[in-house]
C-alpha cells in the first residue's frame, strides 16, 4: 500500500539538508536521530528532538525549516507557522519552501485567499524546471475550488471515532462489520507506549489490523481484528466477503510490495491462508470488493490517463478478466484512488488530488446512466467530507446514515484518522440494487441512433425540433441524480447531432444566501458543473456558453406577508437552457420550443421579464471587469444590486462582471462611461443576439438585419 500525503516537501528538502552543522554546542547523534525519525515519517519523535537542538542554535535555519514541518505534520499549525514566517527573509530557496509551507497551513486554516497569495509568492522565486513549479500551480487552483466549496451548504455532519481509536500515528482504510453497527476494522501503525521508534534507513511503522467495538456511547476496546493474522511484518485490512466468512489483507516487509492474501477463518482442518488468484493485481494495486465477483481497483498500471486510475475486473467461470479502465470521464493525469460503489451498483465515490479539490485527496462522487452507457461528470462533495488534507476509503455504514473515511486533516489527532459521516437522512443509492447490479454489466447497445435525436426521420425540407427544458433543483446532490441528467442528456443529444446549434446555460438561485455575492458564485460554480457533463458526453466545449445570475431578477416572489414562501424559492432554484445559432440564417433549419414555466400570478416577479424583455434581438451589455478566479469579482458586486450576472468567456477562459441590457449602442456608451468614471477603465461594451454574444469573426454578418451594429463596429460616439 502506498501511504498518500498532500504536502510532499521530504523530497525537496531532506537532499539539501541532509548535513547540518551546529555552531557552539554540538550534538551530532541527537542529530542523526531527528533526522532519522524525519526521514521516517515519525513526525512526532523528530519535533521533539528538534525542539531541543535549536534551543542549541536558534539561528540555524536549515534546522528551523526542518522543525517547522515536523511541526505542521503533528499539526502544531501556529508554531509551524510562526518558524515558516521567520525563514522567508532567508536564502531564496528556503525562502519559497517556507512559502510553501506556510500557504499549506493557511489552507489548514480554511484562509485560501491567503494561501494561494503565498504560493503565488512562492512560484515568482521558483523557475520553471524546479520541481516544485508546477506543484505551487496545482495549489492555487485548489486555494480556487476551497474558496468556494468551502462556504457551500452541507446536510453532513463529521465527526471524529474518538481518542482510543485515533493516536499520534496513522489510523487507516476503516471497514464497518458486515454483522454489527457497533463494531469497526482497521489499520494503524501505532507504536507500544513506550517503544524507542526506528532511525534506521528506510524503516516503516509496521501496520497491523485492528478492531473495535462501541461500548457506553464510544469506540473502545481496541484489539487485533485476529491473534493469529498479525506478525512483524505489514499487514493491511483490504475487504470482507460478502457474508463475512473470508477477509482479504495484504501482507509484506515493504509498503510497495505486499501481497494479497485470503483467509477463511476455518478451524476444521480445512485450508485457511492463501494467495488472493487475481493475477492482474499488482503488490501496489488498491483493491475495493463490490461483491465477491466483482472488484475496482486504483492502479498506476501502464495505458492509463495519469497516475494512479480506477479499474474493474469481473470473475468469469473461475477466472478473473483484466482490469478496465473506468474511463477520462473519471481518471484524470492527477491520482484517482479508493473507489466505493454503492450498493446500486451507478453511484461512485472516490478519492483524487486533481486541482478541483480543496487541498491533496478530496471525496468525488459521480453516476453511471445505464442509457447513454457513461458516467456523469464528478462532483466534489465539499466540506465537512472533504477538507484542506486527504480524504481516503469512503465507505456506507450498514445503517445508511453515516459513512466511515479517514483523513490527515489538522484538526485531528496527528497522521490519519478515523471520521463518521452523518447523514439526516438514508443514503439513497444504498438502499436498493439495480438491475443488472453492477454498471459494467450494461449491455452495450450499439443500436442507438443519434442522427434523428429521436424525433423520428428527416428529410431536406422538413425542419430539426429542438424542445428546450427547465430544470429545477433543491440542492448541488441533484446535479448528480438520475432525475437530473435524464434532461441534461436530452440537451447532448441535440447538440451531438447539430453541429451549428449551441446553448446556453443560465443558472438561477433562491436567496437562501443573502450575499447576492455568493449566490453568483455558487450559480457560476452549478453552471460549470452543467457544461463539465456536456463535455465528458461529448459535447465540443465551445457549444456551451455558462452564465450565472444567483437570486438577481428572480421568477417568482420569495415572501408573502414577510413569510417566506417556498413555492417561490423552489422556482427560482433552477437552470434554463438557449439554443442559439452562431450565424443568421441557421435557425430556419430548426423549430425550438420553450416550454414555459406556469407561474401564480400572485407570487410571480415581474423582474425576469423586464430582463428579457430588454434581451429581445439585438442588444448590448457592459462588461465591467473580468478575473480569472469568479470569487475575485465578489468584491466589485453590491448587494444592493439587481443588475449583475457572470459570463465565462470561452475564448479566455476569464469569468466576466456583466451589467443588463440596453437596446441601442449609444445607451450602451452611456453606461460604460459611467462605470469608467467609477474607475472601472476596462469597462466595454459587448453586442448580443437575444442573450447570447456575437463573436467577431461574424459580426458583419448581422448587420443588414441590425443596422445599429455599424455604430457598434466603429464605435461611435
């Protein structure tokens, strides 16, 4: 098994720093053991020798810098802190290592802003082919996806198994029992009290397998899953059967060389230990049981899309198939490990440190369609799940209101520990199975026939209907559900099979988040989500234009009497979808229908409409100001404010700060002066076609049915 981490400094620093020479007083032995504990990995011997011999010399900085992330890997965060903000005045390479470090702990904190700045400083003194480069790139972009997952709504609840159960070491891979609620499994590699630890080069805390039972409200009773299973060696808890009767655990001198071992508790003489017969497994191989005859598995295997990617293997009359790959929908060039499918045997959770996570290994989850045959785009779970640290081996707790998980976050009590999650109500794709039960048995329909989008057969003259949906949600869960993509797959279908019809995503919100701020940004984040899926089905990325509105110009009325009216908040939680033609001409081929959603006349806003009313043809918006992060245009949004939406930009990929319509270019000038005069020099003015952009290699096509482009074209004042 190969132990995960998000912050991986070891190798930057321990070859440089490797000999340390103390002025004034010497201790080279106390010396050669911190740094053997260091290099080891027992953080928590190593910080106290440290401790000691800087209070020897103070000054030495390669002395500081290692304590400092001793310091931060037994989650003392303030004094690692305090050391890292003493060292970035020093030489340039301890310098951004101290930067580094130091943004790692504001993101502990939950202060991503902040952190990325420090990485961002980091990155100015580190050249291109240092390889440090491209780490400090991927942690701005997690300090991104932090800032705003970490503020979304949660319906979780997390909380620690408890002080017996989580130690200074690493607790792991948690397994409930398959017969009682009040029994756990799992792997830790903690020392006897008392034990003098290893310095040795190379030496690993041995793992071994461990159990525990809930006594008097709290996880108790540690002991060995089994006397008889642990040795000297590693031994690492994998899986049960599916009636409990055989366990699979890997067993091995080196974590990257175990092996897969069975073991059928038999007491009548009969076989017991034997090799696990996969032969496709390889000793680093992660292997998830779904059922006895069927596997996932996270390998960093040659063909794959990155390093580690997720695989299952089927057993077939005796004999195991090779691994398939799950698929670039899923596996990603970052690491994708510990998959969990649910007991429906559609919905996958599983652990990657790509950059759409909060910091290292974050929980994603996403749904296999037993229609389209391919999985939704994955979603990350956000907090408490997930934090700044690594989330690993997810799994569903018998009852199917919490879930078991482990993590490295700094809140816990030092390397990884065991997490409950709670949900408030039964984890829905646990309940029941499907048919088939596994997605990989899918039939593979190769009967499908995408030309006529299923509106029957075409000919030259008849025109192509497109029926364009409204979807409501109640909360980011739904994204991922059946329910949901069943619509966003009616979209795909339209614009797989036309190529010059595009769409556009609009996203609204309710104003259960009153910052009208971070409703624009959370629809911005929902819209991203919407076109991720358009991609990941096949979907050319510039068919899909995302904008965003939040709670501005609403559908329907939020409160009557001063109450709040539900009914309303439920209709401005939704999505409205455009289909679009890029150049005149094109629409004559296609007959759209927007079904129009029935409203109350007594709660209904006139808001929306006198926005589209002012969208109709041609039309011009100010853009006011662009970023290339969505939350730093927060600061420019007032809440008093019902005019802004965000744009992404598709050609530079910038997210967009957009005021609403005017319907001639000269008003349109007007108003981008006035933002200029407010200090927004960049402001622009930008030409549309009912609400969606004209791009400028056509521009000059529209003109003789919009004769005021011309003003637009040359600018007129």
């Amino acid at each position: 098994m190969k132990v995960y981490r998000f912050i991986k400094l070891l190798k930057f620093i321990l070859p440089c720093f490797i000999v340390l020479s103390l002025h004034g007083q010497t201790n080279e032995f106390l010396l050669k053991q911190a740094d053997g504990f260091f290099q080891n990995r027992q953080f928590i011997k190593a910080v106290v020798l440290y401790q000691q011999l800087q209070r020897i010399n103070p000054k030495d900085e390669s002395l500081k810098l290692k304590r400092a992330i001793a310091e931060y890997e037994t989650n003392n965060l303030d004094t690692a802190g305090r050391l890292a903000m003493d060292l970035l005045k020093s030489n340039v390479e301890k310098a951004r290592l101290a930067e580094y470090l130091y943004g790692k702990i504001l993101m502990s904190k939950g202060k991503y802003t902040e952190a990325a700045a420090h990485f961002k400083q980091s990155l100015l003194h580190t050249p291109d082919t240092h390889e440090l480069h491209d780490k400090l790139i991927d942690e701005i972009k997690r300090c991104g996806s932090g800032e705003i997952l970490l503020f979304q709504p949660s319906q979780v609840l997390v909380e620690s198994a408890g002080p017996e159960v989580n130690t200074v070491w690493d607790e792991m891979n948690p397994v409930p029992s398959i017969n009682s609620e009040s029994r756990i499994y799992f792997n830790s590699n903690r020392e006897s009290v008392g034990a003098p630890g290893n310095t040795g080069d190379g030496f690993e805390l041995p793992f071994d397998m461990y159990a525990s039972n809930l006594t008097n409200g709290e996880w108790s009773d540690i002991g060995p899953l089994n006397n008889e299973l642990n040795t000297k060696e590693h031994e690492l808890l994998v899986d049960f059967s599916e009636r409990g009767q055989v366990v699979y655990y890997k067993r091995g001198n080196r974590l990257a060389d175990l092996k897969m071992i069975t073991d059928t508790f038999s007491q009548n003489g009969d076989k017991r230990i034997g090799a696990f017969d996969h032969p496709y497994v390889m000793p680093q191989d992660e292997v998830i049981f779904f059922t006895d005859s069927i596997v996932l598995i996270s390998s960093n295997r040659p063909g794959g899309y990155g390093n580690f990617d997720l695989y299952y293997s089927i057993r077939q009359k005796d004999t195991w198939t090779i691994p398939v790959n799950l698929g670039k929908s899923i596996n990603t060039p970052y690491d994708e490990i510990s998959p969990y499918l649910a007991f429906d045997g559609r919905t996958l959770v599983f652990s990657s440190n790509n950059t759409r996570s909060m910091g290292g290994f974050d929980f994603f989850t996403t749904y296999f369609n037993d229609r389209t045959k391919l999985w939704s785009a994955p979603a990350n779970l956000g907090a408490p799940l997930n934090s700044s640290e690594d989330e690993k081996h997810f799994r569903i707790t018998k009852s199917r209101l919490s879930a078991l998980f482990d993590s490295n976050r700094k809140s816990g009590e030092g390397g990884y520990d065991i997490y409950f999650a709670y949900f408030n109500q039964a984890w829905v794709p646990q309940v029941e199975r499907s048919r088939p039960v596994f997605f990989g048995l899918v039939r593979q329909d190769t009967s499908t026939n995408l030309v006529n989008s299923g509106n029957g057969p075409q000919n030259s003259n008849s025109k192509i209907s497109l029926t364009v949906p409204t979807v409501f949600y109640v909360s980011d869960d739904q994204f991922e559900l059946p329910s949901m993509t069943k619509q966003l797959d009616e979209v795909v279908r339209s614009l797989q099979v036309n190529q010059n019809v595009n769409v556009i995503v609009e996203v609204f919100s309710d104003k259960t988040v009153q910052s009208t701020g971070q409703n624009l940004l959370f629809s911005i984040k929902r819209a991203e989500i919407i076109k991720e899926y358009f991609i990941n089905h096949g979907v050319k990325p510039f068919q899909v234009i995302i904008k965003a509105y939040g709670s501005n110009f609403p559908l329907a009325i939020e409160k009557l009497n001063d109450k709040p009216n539900p009914a309303g908040q439920s209709l401005n939680r939704r999505i409205e979808f455009t289909y679009y033609m890029s150049e005149p001409g094109f629409d004559k081929k296609f007959e759209i229908h927007k079904v129009d959603v029935p409203v109350n006349a007594l709660i209904k806003s006139g808001e929306l409409d006198q926005f589209r009313s002012k969208e109709k043809n041609l039309n011009y918006k100010t853009l006011i100001i662009s970023a290339s992060n969505p939350a730093n245009l927060e600061p420019y949004i007032s809440d008093s404010s019902s005019t802004f939406f965000i744009e992404k930009n598709n050609i530079n990929g910038k997210y967009e700060l957009m005021s609403d319509a005017q319907t001639d270019y000269s008003m349109a000038n007007k108003t981008r002066k006035a933002w200029v005069a407010k200090g927004f020099d960049d402001a622009v003015v930008v030409a549309y076609i009912d609400n969606a952009r004209i791009m400028q290699n056509v521009i000059s096509k529209w003109t003789d049915i919009y004769p005021d482009l011309i003003n637009y074209i040359y600018r007129s004042e």
